[in-house]
C-alpha cells in the first residue's frame, strides 16, 4: 500500500518535472533513506522546480536559501534577539528550520556558513550561542552546484560531501521532453493543471521508512557492498589501474549509504528483497563525491563515474 503511494507520488513528480526522470527517482530515495542529496548541473535544468513540487506533496514546510560570498552562519541557523520589553534575548529560527531545505549553489557560502550547515546535515541540529536547538524530524537538505561558474567559489570539503547521502549529476533533456517542458509551462501559465497531485504525510514517509529497513537483504547481498567499498580502499588487490586512479577510499558511510539507498531503490520498484542491480544502480551516486581520486587521474581527466564503472566490473557480485 505504501509502495503503491510512493510509485504514484512518483509518476506525479515526473509530469511535473520532464526529462528528469533520475532527479526524481533519487529525490525520492534520498527521502526515504533518510539522507541529503547534492545536484550539480548547468542552470535552468529544474532542481529548484523538483524540490518546490515535492515539497508542495509533503506534508511540512519548505524554505530555499540562495547562498552567497556575504552570508553569515546566523543567516542560515537563525539567532539570539534582545527584546526590549522583557530584557531577556529570545531566538529566532533560521530558514534551516523546515522540512525541505534547498540550498542552492551552496559551494558560493564561505567556510563559516558551510560549517554550519555540516552540523544541521550530520545532527539535525544547530547551534547558536550556548544553546543547541532541534531540527524537525523530518530534516531533508537538497543543495545545488553549478559546475561551470568557478569564480568566487568556495569547493565543499571533503568532510561535507561525506555528509551527503547522494550526488547526483543532471544533463539536459532530449527534444522530446524539451516540447513537452514548453507545452507545460505554456498550460501552467493558462491555469491548467496536467494531474491530481499527490499528498504524502510525513507519518507516512516514516513508516515506509521502517519498512525499507525491514526488507530482506541476503548475506550474499551485504557481502557484494562491503567487497565493493573495500575496493575503494585496497584498489591494487582487484585492478593496477584503479591503484593508480584512487587516492583515498570511500568512509564508512559510503557503506551505510550503500546498504539504505539499495534497500529503497528495491522498495520504490516494488520488490521485498534487494538484487545485485539495485546496489550496481546506487553505487555512482553514493560513491561519486566520496571517491578522492589522484593527481594522475586528475590529470588524465579520469571521472568518479569511470572508476566506479571499473570497480562494478571488477568486483564480483556472487
């Protein structure tokens, strides 16, 4: 039952937002694994659109925050404000206090501010003054990076990408989805409406939560994602090239990302047991931004997806 209201809540977001079908796919899973997701790709490509209409299907609030050089920590978590009339300070939520939070080009924030995201991601929690305040339970950061503007940047570390349960890479449409975009946008601005949206509660989204985690997962299964993130951290027992390729392995996180993302990739398709393919589906947007290639690789212009490509085809899955 469940299932069948997420797959619908799925087929809605793809009328909503065409030509990206693996943008909603993996919004979902990020959802319902219960983690972050980054998205990089050129502007115009409907990020921001994405999470604006999940939002608008979940029961909770959503906030976008457009970072920039200037901004401060206190922009992001909120602050201490003195009240005159009481001569006491009281504080004041930030925007990262909603359900949804879509930080957009987030490698434009400086350090401070990226710290303090960090914190929000990994403990659902911030931190203001002496005080430490809770973020809602239902806590869901979808951050965007435009990869061909590099001035006034400031790049993620690498401690922070580790804090995103998936990257995702998006490309343009074909032309059949770019007419259908056109005819879409060109109904909206009439009043018309493609579909019935889809209401989720956030109870729901809890409870298919636990089912994922119940799902079953042979021990076969489990060894396949520890042998592939052991591959990442001991490259020259499976290929010389991969050695020369990988600087450092992935953390475990990755396997821990692996094992939730796998299980809702299989739940989503409607399957009670994970596949060999559904831990092959996950592994580039899990591994791709954990991955620390080497200056070699780097200078050979080899890519995250090229190594992970190898790695599948290395690592055996029985």
């Amino acid at each position: 039952m469940l299932t069948q209201t997420f797959q619908r809540l799925q087929s809605y977001l793809e009328t909503q937002v065409i030509g990206q079908p693996e943008l909603v796919k993996q919004l979902l899973i990020a959802l319902l694994a219960d983690g972050h997701i980054l998205v990089e790709g050129p502007p115009g490509l409907a990020k921001t659109r994405a999470v604006k209409v999940l939002s608008d299907c979940i029961e909770g609030d959503f906030h976008r925050i457009q970072f920039t050089p200037d901004l401060l920590p206190s922009d992001l978590t909120g602050t201490d404000i003195f009240r005159p009339e009481t001569g006491e300070f009281t504080f004041q939520p930030g925007p990262i206090f909603n359900s949804l939070v879509l930080a957009d080009e987030i490698n434009r924030a400086p350090a401070k501010v990226q710290a303090a995201m960090l914190e929000a991601m990994a403990e659902k929690q911030i931190s203001a003054g002496r005080n430490t305040y809770p973020l809602p339970e239902l806590f869901l950061v979808m951050a965007t990076q435009n990869p061909i503007e590099q001035e006034g940047t400031y790049p993620l570390p690498e401690a922070q990408l580790d804090r995103f349960l998936l990257h995702l890479e998006v490309n343009y449409p074909n032309a059949e989805s770019e007419l259908n975009i056109l005819r879409l946008n060109r109904g909206e601005a009439l009043g018309k409406t493609v579909s019935e949206p889809v209401t989720i509660e956030q109870s729901e989204i809890f409870a298919a939560r636990k089912e994922i985690l119940s799902i079953h997962m042979a021990e076969n299964i489990e060894q396949y994602i520890i042998r592939l993130v052991m591959a990442t951290r001991e490259p020259q027992r499976y290929d010389s090239q991969l050695s020369q390729w990988l600087q450092m392995g992935v953390s475990p996180r990755a396997t821990i990302a692996l094992d939730r993302c796998a299980r809702a990739h299989a739940w989503l398709s409607g399957r009670e047991f994970v596949t060999p393919i559904d831990i092959q589906k996950m592994a580039y947007p899990v591994l791709r931004h954990r991955l620390l290639l080497s200056y070699e690789a780097q200078a050979e212009a080899i890519n995250p997806n090229l190594v992970i490509k190898t790695l599948i085809e290395q690592v055996t899955s029985a």
